[in-house]
C-alpha cells in the first residue's frame, strides 16, 4: 500500500463498505499485506471520520507493517494505551473483543 491510486481505491471500497453497513465496530484483516507507506495510512484514517464508527481493529499484521504502525502511534504498545486502532492476532480474537 504506497500508490497513492491503489490506496484510494481501497479507501472508497473500504468507506462505501462501513457506510452502507453501519458499523460501529470495524475488523480489518491485514495479513497478506507486506508493505504500507505513509500514504497508505490515508485508507484507514479515513474510516475514523466515518459517523457511528467507535473502534477499529487491525488484525493479522505482520511484524514489519506493525512497526510501521507503532512508529506512527496509530496502535497502542506498552507505553501508549490509547491509538486510534485496536490491534488483534486474528479476525477471530478481533471478533471476540
């Protein structure tokens, strides 16, 4: 995720997604992505401005998108508690949250 056309695609299919559902819980599967760049943070944050969204959670990610995620203090780590995503290891535990 670091063309800026790629991202946007998947930002309208993502924002058309949770508008036409309602959701106010949102699980993002993460686990056949390899690489995000800066502007790939766009399609997620895109998602927080969307009304009746009240958590996000990211899941499957693996360890060097996860870094870059930290880095970038959109998910909690042992300092910082509170992010604008929650983390899980699985579409499952994310359910289960």
């Amino acid at each position: 995720m670091r063309d800026l056309a790629t991202v946007n695609q998947i930002k309208e299919a993502m924002v058309i997604a949770v508008r036409e559902a309602s959701p106010h819980r949102v699980i993002i599967d993460l686990q056949h992505v390899e690489f995000i760049g800066s502007v790939g943070f766009l399609a997620f944050l895109a998602l927080r401005r969307e009304p009746g969204v009240e958590t996000i959670t990211l899941c499957g990610i693996m360890p060097n998108v996860r870094e870059v995620f930290l880095l970038c203090k959109l998910i909690p780590d042992e300092t910082m508690q509170k992010a604008p995503f929650q983390v899980a290891d699985s579409v499952e535990t994310a359910m289960s949250m």
